[in-house]
C-alpha cells in the first residue's frame, strides 16, 4: 500500500498562542497527562484560502481557534 504523507505547519504567532494557551490550561487545570502525553491536541482545516489551526486540551475539551480569522485568506 502507496502512504500519502501530510504535513501542516503553523506560524509563529500561533505557535505563541498555542504555547500560552497551554500554560494557561495547565495552571488552571494542572498538568494532567494521559499515558502517552496526549492532552493537547492539534486540528487542520484545510480550505480554499489556507488551514485553520485549532489546539484542543484532551483534558477539558476545551478548544482554541490558533489562526487570525480577521485576517484570513
């Protein structure tokens, strides 16, 4: 079987949004992890105009839209 391989990135500013947004979820929650260290969570949707990034917390189910809708495309 042929493997297709995907790759999403993120820019810098979202990378500081994701990494702030953990650290706010781990204070106000703790630092919970699963066995593997999966609580946090990325999401890519592909569209016309570029990806929209989202970082979910496994923990709380809680989510964060990471792109600039206000200035997307």
């Amino acid at each position: 079987m042929e493997k297709i391989i995907l790759t999403f990135t993120i820019n810098a500013k979202e990378y500081r949004k994701a990494k702030s947004w953990v650290k706010k979820q781990k204070e106000k929650y703790g630092s919970e992890v699963g066995s593997i260290g999966d609580r946090f969570s990325y999401e890519f949707i592909p569209t016309g105009l570029g990806d929209i990034v989202y970082i979910k917390d496994g923990l709380t189910k809680e989510q964060k839209c990471l792109t600039d809708l206000k200035n997307f495309g």
